[in-house]
C-alpha cells in the first residue's frame, strides 16, 4: 500500500535523483534543497520512498 508523507531525507533524495538520471549530487547538497523546498510530498511503499515531488516558490 501507498502512503504518502511530507518528509524526505537527504539520502533518499538524492538516489532519487540518481535513479531518473538527473545528475549526480551530495547527500549535503541534497540536505539544502530539501531545507529550502516550500511543499514537499513524497510517496512510500513498504516504508520505501518511491517517489517525490517538491515546490519552489517565494
């Protein structure tokens, strides 16, 4: 089953972004793009994050 969440960690953020190819980044660099994202929704199976989607907005 899916649930979904509003919290991501760095790690999981940035093997997300290494699984749909976008380029490559630092669990610290992840750690501020999360710190600075305005809406964060991320979806979980199994206690697995499989997908996520964040906002940037002033």
């Amino acid at each position: 089953m899916v649930t979904y969440d509003h919290e991501l960690s760095a790690k999981d953020y940035a093997f997300l972004r290494k699984v749909v190819g976008w380029n490559e980044i630092t669990e610290t660099q992840a750690k501020r793009g999360i710190d600075n994202t305005t809406f964060l929704i991320t979806a979980k199976e199994n206690g697995k994050t499989i997908a996520m989607a964040r906002l940037l907005f002033e």
